[in-house]
C-alpha cells in the first residue's frame, strides 16, 4: 500500500531511541522526509523536549531547511524499565515520569500545532504504553493514561482542522516477541511493528483516524473495555 509519504516532512523527537530509530527507518523506507530529534548531536536536530527555548529552536532548524512539518511523532520518554520498580507509588518518580512523558509530548505538540492549523495539515502521534491499562505500578499507569488523555483533548480541539492527534500503546518491546499472551498480560511487539503502524497513522490515508489510542501487540487479555 502507498502511504503517500513521499516528500512529507515528519520530526521524529526520541528519534535514536529503540521505537524512534524504528520509526525513523519505516518513513524512510516509505519517502518520506524523517527527521530525527534528540538531545545529543546524533544526526539531524537537537531538541530537549523538556526545555522550551530547545524545543523553539529546534523546530525554527526544521522549518528553516525543510520549511514545513507535515508530522510529529513524540517517542521520547525513558523506557519503562529505567523506573525504579520500589518507588512505583512514589510521588518524586510519579512526578518525574509525568514530566518526561506527558509534558514532553504537549510541549513538541504545541509548538507544531499552529503551523499545523495553518496549512490545514497535520499528523501528530505520542507513543504511550500499555501500562495505561493495568494497575500495579501507579507510575507507569499515570504517565501513560495522561499521554492518552491529553492527545483525545487536542485531537478534539483540531476536529475539522485537518489535523489529527493519536496514541499509541506498546506492551514490551522486544527484537524477538514471545507469541504467549497470559490472562491479564498484553502481548509483546517488535519495533518494526510499531514502526509500521505509526507510518499509517501520519500518512494522508490515516487521515479518518483521531483521538484514538491503539494497542501495539495483543491489547490486555481477557479485558473487553478499558
């Protein structure tokens, strides 16, 4: 299938890391113009997400060379496995994980949007987690449901823009998923899974798709609504 990728201009912030380098790789793959952000000099624009000024003028870097952002794709949060498993219910580490997931996906988003809203064009993705879904680990749960929740806020306040706004939830990330899925377990994907359905979410054709969160592998097992 043709995305119509072709020449569209998409940031990818968190685009070195395991999903963003996926990403980065499919909307290559697909003709698309993929520019990668991330803190260190690794190849195409530095961005701290976490720093507004970082964010201005990293994108000022994108719109200067490209002259345009047609998509936004925000993978950039610390993996799940970088959180302290004791602390789950700390509320320094809650606060924390909040920031470097949920503010860190309003910040890049708010900063496009505008441009966005102006060409009548746009396609903003926030990778969240499956996590979102599941009790046990209060960190992982708010981090994610908040991403969640405040990409439905600005999908609706685009509607009729021509901009979009999704989520989607990855499980574990694995090179080498296990096909098992156990009653209250999500299922295990690979980058490259994700990668390929974050390319139709961006693409022209996803178009009809907003406000959403979509699972990555086999949503929660044995949960028919969330």
């Amino acid at each position: 299938m043709d995305l119509q990728l072709q020449d569209r201009v998409i940031l990818v912030v968190g685009g070195h890391g395991l999903i963003g380098s996926a990403v980065v790789e499919r909307l290559r793959l697909e003709g698309a113009t993929a520019v990668p952000a991330s803190r260190r000099d690794l190849g195409g624009v530095v961005m701290d997400a976490a720093d507004d000024a970082s964010v201005a003028d990293g994108l000022s870097q994108v719109l200067d060379e490209y002259g345009r952002v047609d998509g936004l794709v925000v993978a950039a949060a610390p993996s799940a496995r970088t959180l302290d498993p004791a602390r789950n219910s700390d509320p320094a580490q809650v606060l924390s994980a909040f920031d470097g997931k949920v503010l860190t996906f309003l910040r890049v988003a708010n900063a496009v949007i505008p441009g966005m809203r102006e060409a009548g064009y746009g396609r903003i993705v926030g990778v969240s987690g499956q996590n979102a879904f599941l009790t046990g680990n209060i960190t992982g749960s708010v981090r994610n449901a908040a991403l969640i929740i405040a990409a439905k806020n600005l999908a609706d306040s685009l509607a009729g823009s021509g901009v979009t706004v999704n989520a989607v939830s990855p499980s574990i990330v694995s090179d080498a998923p296990s096909r098992d899925v156990a009653v209250g377990k999500s299922g295990q994907s690979r980058p490259e899974d994700i990668a390929a359905l974050i390319a139709l979410l961006v693409s022209p054709i996803g178009g009809a798709i907003s406000g959403e969160s979509i699972a990555v592998g086999h949503r929660v097992l044995g949960v028919t609504h969330l």
